[in-house]
C-alpha cells in the first residue's frame, strides 16, 4: 500500500512546540511495515503564508529529511520507502511559488497536495487551484470530506474531480473517528468513485497511526472490490508520478 498523507517528516520543519524526532519517525514505519504499507509520502504541513523567512531553506530541509530517514529505516532493516512532498496550506502566494520553483509535489510528480481552510470558505481557492493548474500542477485536496461539516459553498465533489482536481480521503474518516457527518461523506466519495487515494493523515505511532487495512473493508463495501487497491495502490502509484 501507499500511504499518500503522513506527518512523518514533522520533527524537520517544527510548528508546534513540542515535536517528536527521528525515532518517533522509526516506530511509525515499523507500524506502516507491519499494516503491509510499502510507500509512505511524506507530507507535512508547509505553511508558506505563516513561514516567512527562507522557504528554499525549509523546501531543502524538506528533501534532506526524506533522504536522512530513507537511510536510517534502510539501515535499521525496515522495509519502508519514503518519499516527499508536503501538505501545502491555501494561499493567494502558491502560483508564485510555484514559479519560483518552491512548491514542493507528492514524489517526483506534478501533483501539489493542497489543504483547504476547514473553518471559512476562501474566496480565492478556485482561483488558486485554477492558476496551478495553468502552471501544470494537479492539485489534490487533502481529505477533502473534512469539509462536510463546514459551512463551505461551492465547493463540490463532482466538479472539482470534473475539472482534474483530486481528492484524498481519510482512513480515519473513513472509519469514523471525525464524526458522522465527516464518516457519511468520506463513503460518498469512495462510493461515488470521487476519490483518488487515501492517507493515514498519521501524526505518530500509537493514537493518530500510519495504519490503512483497517479501512479496506469499509473501502470495497462503498466501491466496490478492488477499490481499495485503486485507492491504496494504482491510484497514488500514479499521482507520486511512478505509473
Ligand atoms: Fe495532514
């Protein structure tokens, strides 16, 4: 399995005060080895808006970190491949960033994973993922079924997918731990066949863990057999651009 959202990588860029380190990052791909995930994409929040200073220094803090962990877990024996990318916040700046070379996508692809503002409806969100579009970026919305209880307009599944647009779900949403709303539309995506892959959206190894089978029967029972494959695998294989 891929896992395509995961705060693996979070000790390398703190915006927390208190953030694990590298051996917290070990014990979460011993539990991803353990649930058969084999790619985790490295994701963790990058907010450009809220950065300031040197983004190139934070991008390339990024990317070292990717290679450090690759060598640790290869060294410790543990059969997990990571790759990077990063879970980037809206913001009126990203085509820019994009110019400049600073947005970091999922794996050695175009795909940007993109994180919606959950509380408000930003008015330029459209615009945004419209203009990274033009610019050859494939936006995929990060568990974009976070979104059913918030007082969002306009923002429908159908079309966005309609004009390229990728959503990620949730396995935890999936599994009802954001709510029943949150539960209901996560099985409409996958139902509906509106999702492209699905995260762990994991923070550490024990409550918030990098672990995906325990969905996968919520998974084929909404889409079908094979979906979770589709979501887990061919899908994600293709948006970190290996297929
Ligand atoms: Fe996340």
């Amino acid at each position: 399995m891929i896992d395509l959202h995961n705060h693996i990588l979070r000790y390398v860029v703190p915006i927390h005060r208190t953030e694990p380190d590298i051996e917290v990052a070990v014990r979460m791909a011993e539990v991803a080895a353990a649930d058969g995930i084999r790619i985790i994409v490295s994701t963790p929040h990058f907010r450009p808006a809220g950065l300031g200073g040197d983004l190139r220094a934070v991008v390339e803090m990024l990317r070292a970190g990717v290679v450090e962990l690759n060598r640790v877990l290869r060294q410790r024996g543990i059969d997990i491949e990571v790759v990077g990318g990063a879970e980037v916040q809206l913001w009126e700046g990203l085509p820019d960033l994009a110019t400049d070379g600073l947005l970091p996508t999922l794996g050695e692809g175009r795909h940007v994973m993109v994180e919606l503002p959950i509380a408000s409806y930003a008015a330029y969100a459209e615009q945004v993922l419209f203009e990274l579009q033009l610019k050859g970026y494939r936006p995929v919305i990060a568990h974009f079924e976070r979104m059913a209880g918030a007082p969002v307009q306009g923002t429908r599944a159908e079309e966005l997918v309609a004009r390229g647009i990728k959503l990620q779900v949730n396995c935890e949403s999936l599994a009802g731990r954001r709510g029943r709303e949150v539960q209901h539309a996560a099985h409409e995506l996958v139902r509906d066949g509106l999702a492209a892959a699905l995260g762990s959206d994991a923070h550490d190894p024990g409550d918030r863990s990098p672990r995906l089978s325990v969905c996968r029967g919520a998974v084929n029972r909404a889409g079908g057999r094979g979906a979770f494959r589709r979501l887990t695998w061919d899908q994600p294989l293709a948006i970190i651009g290996r297929a």
